[in-house]
C-alpha cells in the first residue's frame, strides 16, 4: 500500500527535478481516496486526522517512517525537501510499468547495431563508445525477440477464449496486425532483416579479433571512458563483448525459424476459428454443437439427474440418416500385389574408362572457365585506369559472363585476389543487360596493377 501511495504521489502531486521532488499536497489526491484506505494498519496515525491536509501531513509522516521518502531541510528556509531513494526509485518504476505498460517502438536494432560499427571501423574513433553501443543494440535485439515470440504465443493461446466474431476480428487487426505485425515483425523481415545486414556484422567484428592494432585501439579507448581499468581487464572485457555480439547473431536463425513458425500458426487458427465462428450459429450442425456443450458430462451423474435440459433434448426427433444408392451395392476390387520388379537391361552400356574421360573432360572445363587466372582477367579488363568498376559498367553478354561475376564477388575475400569489393547501402541492385545483379564496385588494390597487368 506504501509503494501505491507513493507512486500516486510521485505521478500526480510532485514534481520531480534532478531526482529532488517538491512536495504540493493537493486536496483532490485525498478525496479520491477510498474511506477505507486510512483505517488500515498500515497507515496508523491517520485515523485521527479529521481534515485533508492532516491527512495528507500523516501519510507524509507514515512514508518517512517506512524509508520510501527521505526528508531533507533547506538552509535558507523553513521548507523541507522530500526525496525519493534510489532503491524506491527503482520499485516504483517496476510498478508502474505493470500497471501503465510503455509501447516501446521497434528501433532497427540490426541496423543500428551495423552503422555504429561501421563507423567506427571508417572512421577509428571512439571505438569502444561504438562497440558498447552495438553491445547494447544486440541485447535489445534479443529481448524484443523475445517480447515477440512471447506476444504471438499470448495471442494464440486467446483465441480459443473468443466466442464471439466481432471481438476476434478487433482481436486480429486492432491489436496483432498493430502491436505485433506492423510493428515489430514487418520491420524484422524487412527494412531491419537480420539476414540483410548479419553478414557485414560478423565479418566487422571477425576482422577486429583478428587485426591486434585494433584491439590495442579498443583498450585504449575502453581506459578512456572507464578510468582505472587494466589493460588486460580491458582486452578481456572487449573480447567477451565481441563474441557475445558474434554468437548471438550467428545463432539467431533457430529463434526466427520459431517466431516465423508462431506466427504462421497464429494466422491459421485466428481463420479457423473465424470460420468456426460463422458457421456455428448458421447452421443445423453449429446449432446443435451450441446444444451439446450445454449437456451434462457423462461422468456427472448428478448433474445428469438434475439437469433440466437433459429431458428436453431426449425429446428432440434426431436420427441417424443412411442413403441408398446406385453405389452401395459396388464392391470394390482387390487389387492384385505385384512381385518386385526386375531392372531393365541396357543393351549398350558406356565403358567405364570412356565416362571418367568424358567427366574429367568436363571438369577441366570449367575450372578454365572460372579458374582464378580468367577472373581476374575478365574484371580487370573492364576496369579504367582510375581503378574503378561499378556494377553498371560491367559487360554482361551471355550466361557465362553473369557467372564469372558471380564467382567474382565471392572470390574478392581471397588473398590473391587483387581487387576488393565496396557494396552500395543506399541501391539495392542494378540491371545489365537483362541480368539483375547487386550494386558494388570493384577496387584495384594498390600495388597491383602491374603485378596481373594484361
């Protein structure tokens, strides 16, 4: 009751600057007040008190014994100030928060957690600010995940509790397409998917595990903001935080597998039960299930005797309806079971020899068609002098072009590849010559232009 009183008060009657509250005791506080409310144990004193602001000065009185506010006077006045306690704080918002629920928006976690590394790693500054940030932003992730999955089993399990249509369509579109669809699930399936921007976060933070300079940056940039901490309490700290992020994006796959999965349950059962709904009261057979759920249950047998309903429906002329017709005479034939069957034989069959020829042949083929040599050819001689190919500037004229691009881009992490490969966030993809590719860029690495000169 304490912490009630003092979330009422907190919310309604003070006004709270730098965690300090001015107390205005306002007599409409009192007077909503049930009669009852200052009789109880727990707010002894106040029986007493005939007006409002004794009243209101005893349950002062009472919250200061209970350490839910501390009262501290003022030097250059007479006024006392109340503040409200860290550890009090904390209770009323948990408190709050059940009973006044915070609509929290969907804030692209997946894509807040991409741009804040991918600043960091441009710009090599404020690192550990960015690392903690994207740390945070998984975290928040998962909870929503979480919230959703939770959300979606919540309304599932309240379908069967709808009897009536009207409810279970504001049900369905009032509040899941708005709460949970529209506002979470959407986003996480497009503009904010995970298996859009995973990729670039994994291979980010691969890079800094591997390259020891960044690391260094990282700690040094961790002693900055967190003044005292070691060095390798730092590197240690740095590590946990980037494999936290790794796995938990690496392993997300089974928990949106899920979320998919509840959700295209809900969907179902939300227009089965729809359906359910509008046929059981139209019809002869929703009519009488509506009958049967009002009978006893068979091991009732008390209920079954005085049942008032039982009799009724005894009366009712309800038979079991056959129909004969020009079928039910027809038997139907026993089919006869097959032995097992014999393979053909060939009559000519390729020898061995001449098919491992034929295959190698064909291997050999494509390894010349994309072998490394013809890749890098084939983009380096499409590449300017300034080193640069952007993806609308390729030559595509056949089958075989498109697949060298293809092998183009996947080989552009190798080593001995001597281009690298920049992707256009803001485009999604380009069209040349009738072949849908993604937007990117293809670099000369410096260095090696005469190296794989042509």
């Amino acid at each position: 009751m304490a912490a009630y009183l003092v979330d009422h008060m907190v919310a309604d009657l003070m006004e709270l600057q730098d965690e300090q509250v001015e107390v205005s005791i306002d007599n409409s506080f009192i007077r909503q007040q049930p009669d009852n409310l200052y009789g109880n144990n727990e707010l002894t004193g106040m029986e007493g008190e005939q007006t409002l602001s004794g009243q209101a000065h005893a349950l002062i009185r009472r919250l200061l014994e209970c350490k839910w506010l501390t009262s501290v006077p003022d030097e250059n006045s007479l006024d006392e100030l109340l503040i409200v306690p860290d550890y009090a704080i904390l209770v009323l918002d948990v408190l709050h928060s059940i009973v006044h629920p915070i609509d929290k928006p969907y804030n692209s976690f997946v894509y807040s957690t991409y741009s804040v590394l991918r600043t960091a790693n441009e710009e090599r500054d404020y690192m550990f600010p960015a690392l903690q940030s994207a740390y945070d932003h998984t975290q928040d992730l998962l909870a929503s995940l979480r919230a959703l999955l939770h959300n979606i089993h919540k309304f599932y399990q309240s379908l069967q509790e709808r009897q009536d249509i009207r409810g279970l369509l504001e049900e369905h579109f009032d509040e899941y397409q708005v709460l949970v669809a529209a506002k979470t699930y959407h986003p996480l399936k497009t503009v904010d998917s995970v298996h859009r921007f995973r990729p670039r976060i994994l291979s980010l933070l691969r890079e800094w595990l591997q390259d020891s300079e960044v690391l260094d940056l990282l700690v040094q940039s961790m002693r900055t903001h967190r003044s005292g901490i070691q060095d390798d309490t730092a590197r240690y700290e740095i590590i946990r935080m980037i494999q936290f992020i790794l796995d938990s994006f690496e392993t997300m796959d089974s928990f949106l597998h899920e979320i998919d999965r509840r959700n295209s349950a809900y969907s179902r059962a939300s227009v089965e039960r729809i359906q359910y709904l509008l046929n059981s009261d139209r019809n002869t057979k929703g009519k009488l299930v509506e009958l049967l759920k009002h009978l006893p249950k068979l091991q009732d047998t008390e209920q079954m005797s005085t049942s008032s309903i039982l009799p009724e429906m005894e009366k009712l002329p309800i038979f079991r309806v056959e129909y004969t017709d020009s079928y039910g005479l027809f038997t139907e034939p026993t089919r006869r079971q097959r032995g097992k069957t014999q393979p053909l034989k060939t009559k000519d069959k390729v020898p061995d020899v001449l098919f491992a020829a034929e295959a190698d042949e064909l291997i050999e083929r494509a390894k010349s068609l994309f072998s490394n040599e013809h890749i890098i050819e084939f983009i380096l001689s499409q590449m300017p002098a300034e080193g640069i190919l952007e993806a609308h500037a390729l030559t595509i004229d056949e089958v075989e072009d498109f697949l060298r691009t293809m092998v183009a881009v996947i080989k552009a992490d190798e080593s001995d590849i001597p281009y690298s490969l920049a992707w256009d966030d803001e485009a999604d993809a380009v069209i040349v010559n009738g072949y849908r590719i993604p937007a990117l860029t293809f670099k000369r690495l410096i260095g090696e232009k005469s190296h794989h000169s042509l």
